[in-house]
C-alpha cells in the first residue's frame, strides 16, 4: 500500500516540477510515463501477492 501512495505522490511531485519548469521536454515526459509504470507493475505484483497470501 505505502508503494502505492508513493506512486500517486511521486505522480503529483512530479506535474508540479513541470508546472513549475514551465518546459515539457520529450525526454522527461517519456522518462516520467516509464516511471509511472513501472510502479503500476510494482503495484499489481505486491497486489497479485496479497491477493495470494489471502487465499
């Protein structure tokens, strides 16, 4: 869960440092999106592995 949180948080922190830069470059935003998914990827294994510790 706290990987979770620190996905969302990390998502938020990181449209505001391009809010506040101003500049979209390519290479950030491409470098975010892969960040961004990588924790979805951690999110559903740790989920998938809670979901198989329950049963």
């Amino acid at each position: 869960m706290s990987i979770g949180i620190r996905g969302v948080f990390y998502i938020n922190i990181s449209i505001l440092r391009n809010a506040w830069t101003g500049r979209h470059s390519r290479a950030r935003l491409i470098e975010e999106r892969i960040r961004y998914a990588g924790n979805r990827v951690i999110m559903n294994m740790m989920g998938m592995q809670f979901f198989l510790e329950i049963n």
